[in-house]
C-alpha cells in the first residue's frame, strides 16, 4: 500500500462523511445502493462511516459522472483506458468517466468485453477519497488496474493494512462486509479456484 | 452508460477498441530504435507519473523511456526487461484509474512504505 504525498487523510474530528451525486446524473436507487455498498467496505474496517445528503455543494464527497474533458485538467477519454479518479483528502473530488459501460450487478461472465463493474472502482476511488495511494499487490483493491468483466470489491489485507495506518481501526472490529448480491465474476471464480484469494 | 445488468447493454457499446489499443504495434522495440507512437508511450508514461512532463515527446526510444518501462514494470511486478515485451504491452492496454502511480517523483506502490521513501525517483538534468 502506499499514500498520497504528505500522508493527507480527513481531519482527525471528522470521522462521518457525507457523500452526493451531481445534480446532473439522475441516478436509480439502485445505482446509488453500489456506491453506499462501496463506502461500507470501508466503514467496515475503519472508525469512518458515510452518510448519502442531497446537497452537491456542501458534501465531503462529491460523485459524478462525467465525459471527456471536464475541467479538472485530467479528460477521460471514452471506452476503457481511464475509467474513473478520485482525488486526495479533504478534496472530495470522485468522477467516473460517463462512456463507459458500467455495469450495476448481475453475472459478468456473459457480459461484453466492455462492461466495467461499477462497485469494483467505486470502492477502489473511495480508497482515493480516503488517503490510499496505488498499491503494486495484484489481489489489493489499490492496484491500479482492473480487467474489463472483473468485479474485484472484497478488501485485501493490504488494503486494510493501508488504511488502518491512516485512520485506524474499526471500534467494533472489522465487521463483516455487505454482502455480494450477484454471484462471482470469471477472477473471483478463478481465484477461488486457485486459492489464490 | 449505467446498466442494471449485463443483458441491457447494447450491442453498439460493446466497443472495445481503446485509444491505448495503438501501444501494441510498439512490440519489440528496443533502446535507440524510432518507432511512430513511442511519443504516445511517453504522453501515457507521463499521465501516470513514470516520466516528468515535457512539452514534446519524441518517437525516440531513449534512455528516459527505458528508465519509465523498468519502473512500471517493478510496479505491476513484471520482468524489468525496460523493454515493451508481450506481458508489459498487455498490462499497458488494461483499463485503470486515472490517479498517477507516482505523484510528485516520489511515492511508491510498494506495500507498507509510506510515501516519500521510494526507491523510484526521477534524475533530471537541469540545463
């Protein structure tokens, strides 16, 4: 694992964190659910819990989807290659890159070469939001890079390792994650094959 | 594109051709050799913290690439070859986040080191 430089995190007295979506993304509930999922993988492991609020403004963290350039400096550029970022504490700043083709749940196995699990990077860019750099452990949800069809959402002990030094851990002990509801992709069914999870 | 599930994309999405797909008609290029396209390398490179900025990338295969290509490969725990082996190209093409590896020359994918003791750290000439 590895930190931004400086090691920036949240403010010490700021352990509940507010998320919204941009105003412009009408989202289903569904939509919002991966993303409250996500942030839980980490609530899970860490004193941080999350709250959804409807003000885009005046949230810690701010979610949108977004194609192209869209005036951070950093454009996205279209199916695959770049898909999402999410910039370092307290900036709050997460942008997924609207042309991919996100995919919500469901069996990736028969999907086409071009679905990206939407809860995979969500979770790997709120390790962004909280301090986490890129990890060079293949199975940590910190590596940089993800195959298209892979859902990769279950934190590794690097991970947590990681942001356990940043903030601590979970004052209950690390509960269990939210459950998976759709079943393994293609990786996970491999890796379980393999033990290598 | 936000779909509940797999059997609701479109066929017409199912585009898989990404602009990082060019990087593969690089294979097997080696130190010195000039290959259009190796500028893009070093624009992808650079996007990604392996390569300082630089208002323009040659085609040139030079030792700062070679220096980048070892430097990712470490990272992604490949064979540090420096050169754009089959296993480097594939791992180049792979979707990913757009947040650089390394950030200000200095940080490190490596686990357990925090940030600022990195073995990765740019030598630049000034002139």
């Amino acid at each position: 694992y590895s930190f931004f430089p400086g090691r920036p995190t949240w403010p010490s007295h700021r352990r509940h964190l507010t998320y919204a979506f941009a105003p412009e993304n009408p989202l289903s509930d569904e939509v919002k659910g991966v993303f409250a999922r996500a942030f839980a993988r980490w609530a899970a492991v860490t004193p941080l819990t999350f709250s959804p609020v409807e003000s885009f403004r005046t949230a810690d963290i701010r979610i949108g989807f977004y194609a192209g350039d869209h005036g951070d400096g950093e454009p996205f550029d279209g199916v695959l290659g770049t898909l999402a970022h999410a910039f370092s504490p307290p900036s709050g700043h997460f942008h997924l890159d609207g042309d991919e083709s996100w995919v919500v749940s469901g069996d990736l196995r028969s999907a086409p070469m071009a679905a990206i699990d939407l809860e995979s990077v969500a979770v790997h860019e709120i390790g962004h939001l909280l301090g986490l750099g890129h990890s060079s452990v293949e199975e940590s949800i910190m590596f940089p890079t993800i195959t298209s069809r892979t859902r990769k959402v279950d934190l590794a002990a690097d991970d947590i390792n990681g942001i356990q030094e940043l903030y601590g851990g979970n004052p209950d002990g690390n509960l269990t994650p939210p459950s998976t509801p759709s079943p393994p992709s293609v990786q996970e069914r491999d890796m379980s094959r393999n033990g290598a999870a | 594109h936000i779909f509940p599930n797999v059997s609701s994309i479109p066929s017409w999405l199912n585009k898989t051709n990404c602009a990082w797909n060019q990087f593969q008609k690089l294979k097997g290029c080696r130190p010195g050799d000039r290959l259009n396209g190796l500028s893009n390398l070093k624009t992808y490179l650079k996007q990604f913290g392996y390569i300082p900025p630089s208002p323009n990338f040659t085609d040139l295969f030079d030792p700062l690439l070679q220096s980048a290509l070892q430097t990712y490969q470490t990272n992604f725990n490949l064979n540090v070859t420096g050169l754009l082996d089959d296993q480097t190209l594939a791992q180049i093409q792979l979707p990913r986040c757009g947040i650089p590896d390394i950030i200000n020359n200095s940080s490190s994918m490596n686990s357990g080191k925090p940030t600022g003791h990195s073995a990765t750290h740019f030598h630049s000439v000034s002139h």
